[in-house]
C-alpha cells in the first residue's frame, strides 16, 4: 500500500490500525490532536510512524498531513449519541466540518482514496433487522446526524471530484486500546475497569437490548480491504460481525472468561439509546471480500487479556 495517512491515528481504531500497517511493512502518517488519543497507543511503533499532532479542524494542520498521501483512513471523530446531544455544535464541527475540510485538502493534494469512518448510527432505531445499506436513514441524536453528512460529502466527492471515496458503517466496535475513562465510553471498556476492580458493571435499560459487537481486529481488515478495493467507490458498506448480543449476554460472558460473579447494575435507559441493532454484511462480503475473522468471545478473551496487562 502507498503512503498512508489515519486521521485520529492515536486513538482506538486508529491506532489498531497504524500498528497493523506498520506491520505490514506500509509507511504510515497520523493526524491526531490527542484530545481522545493516547500515545501509549502507539507505544512500540513510535519510531516507525510519522505522527502530527493537529486539529482535523485546523487548515494548515490538514493540508501538511495530506501532502505526498495517496490512501486516508479517515477515523478522527467525536464520537458517541450522549456526547452529541449535549454538544452539538463541536460534534457537527469535527465530524462535518473537519470531513469537509480532509475532503477538500486531499483533492487539492492529489490523493487518491479517502476510506471514511461512519457508523451504524445512521440507522437510529428502525425496527428492521437486520440493518442494510439500502435502509431508510433516521438518526436519533446529532451524532448519527453529523456522520451521515459526512458520508454524503464523500460520495460528491467522489461523483463531482474524482475523488475515490469508501464509507464503512462501523458496529459497535471493541478491543484493545479502547479507552474506559470516559463518561461517553462504549459498554465493553466500562464494563471491564468496574469488573476487574471487583465493582459491578452498570447497564443503562434492562440489558435486554441487542447490539452487533464487532472486534477492531474485523475493522481493521475492512479498512484494508476498502483501500484496496476496485470496486465499490463512493459507496457505504456495514462492517459488523453480523450476528446480535445482548448486554446481558454480554455480562455474562465476561463474567465467565473473568472468573467473577458480578451482576449488572440497571440504571434507566439513557436519551437516543438505541434498542436493537445488528448489521447484515453481504455486501461488503460481496464487493469488498469482507469476512469477520474474529466471533464476538474469543474477541473478548483478548481484550480481557489486553485490558489486565495494560488498564490495571
């Protein structure tokens, strides 16, 4: 693969994937205002990737990091529905205007492919499952709202400009490196740091609500495909593992690779929660060639792993 620029390269996915590129032997830039990245998440490739510390909102920051790119894996973002609804207006700037802004500097620079973040919510909470890219839209908070603008500006892009341009709805992605500080942290990595302190994990609604959990190992290859791939430009395509879990079940299971006996703590449902969600794949495995690699448990059995050597 040619010089490879990952905005958000310091965060969870982002670092996921610099560490699989550097193997890979791919020389690789990274664009990360370590406002949410960590540099311990690139600890042992730091001096084989070139890192810019930048805000993707920041012209001068942007048009440096594209220069001499020709592939950009685009995960820099302010994530989460909870976030989003109590701020809008830096979700909108980051995730619309900071996409625009990448758009923009890479067409200027010449590169040739931009692989984009998306996420599945998109969809909000439409009853019909499982998810296709051919769905109605109708995101519940301003998050799923700035991601699907996104994405509509990747597609002109590559229509008006020539820009190639792939979007990846990604699943409720997990896995190491996946920071559990935040208040607008994902479940799996809140989950594990109450867990492996002894306390119990708390679910927001019964628990009974289903997500498609996908392992950042499945995302990375995704990536990899869509920035490869002769096909599918200026297209969006769901990267799950394509199968439902509930919370519950998944308590469960980690209280089983943990060894502990710890039942959930039920809190009430937080605002634009979503109540069941899982994706179906068959066209990224049709165009892209995507094939989940890794199940959901033996996912967890190395973020367990990853978690005790590293968030203890």
């Amino acid at each position: 693969m040619p010089r490879c620029l990952i905005t958000g390269g310091a965060g969870f996915i982002g670092a996921n994937l610099a560490h699989a590129l550097v193997a890979r032997g791919e020389s690789v830039r990274i664009l990360d205002d370590f406002s949410m990245g960590r540099l311990q998440n690139l600890r042992g490739i730091e001096d084989r990737v070139e890192i810019l510390q930048g805000d993707i909102r920041d012209p001068a920051a942007v048009a440096a990091a594209v220069r001499g790119v020709e592939i950009i894996l685009h995960q820099a973002a302010l994530n989460s529905n909870p976030r989003s609804i109590k701020e809008p207006g830096p979700t909108n700037a980051v995730n619309v205007g900071g996409t625009l802004l990448l758009l923009e500097a890479a067409r200027a620079a010449g590169t040739r492919r931009v692989v984009y973040a998306s996420s599945s919510s998109v969809y909000g909470d439409t009853p019909v499952l499982p998810k296709t890219e051919a769905l109605p839209l109708s995101p519940k908070a301003p998050y799923g709202v700035s991601k699907l603008a996104a994405e509509f500006y990747c597609r002109v892009f590559s229509q008006v400009y020539g820009l190639e341009t792939v979007c990846l709805r990604y699943f409720n992605v997990f896995g190491p490196r996946q920071h559990p500080d935040s208040e607008y942290a994902a479940a799996i990595p809140r989950f594990l740091r109450r867990m492996l302190a002894g306390d119990r994990p708390i679910i927001f609604g019964d628990g009974e609500q289903s997500r498609d959990f996908t392992a950042v190992e499945n995302v990375v290859v995704a990536n990899l495909l869509a920035a490869e791939a002769v096909r599918g430009i200026g297209e969006v395509f769901n990267i799950a593992g394509g199968r439902p879990s509930t919370l519950n079940q998944l308590v469960a299971w980690l209280n089983q690779l943990l060894g502990t006996n710890l039942p959930p703590i039920y809190a009430p449902p937080r605002a634009a929660d979503i109540r069941h969600s899982y994706a179906s794949i068959r066209k990224a495995e049709e165009v892209l060639g995507y094939r989940p690699t890794l199940e959901v448990q033996e996912g967890l059995r190395r973020t367990v792993e990853w978690f005790k050597a590293h968030e203890c």
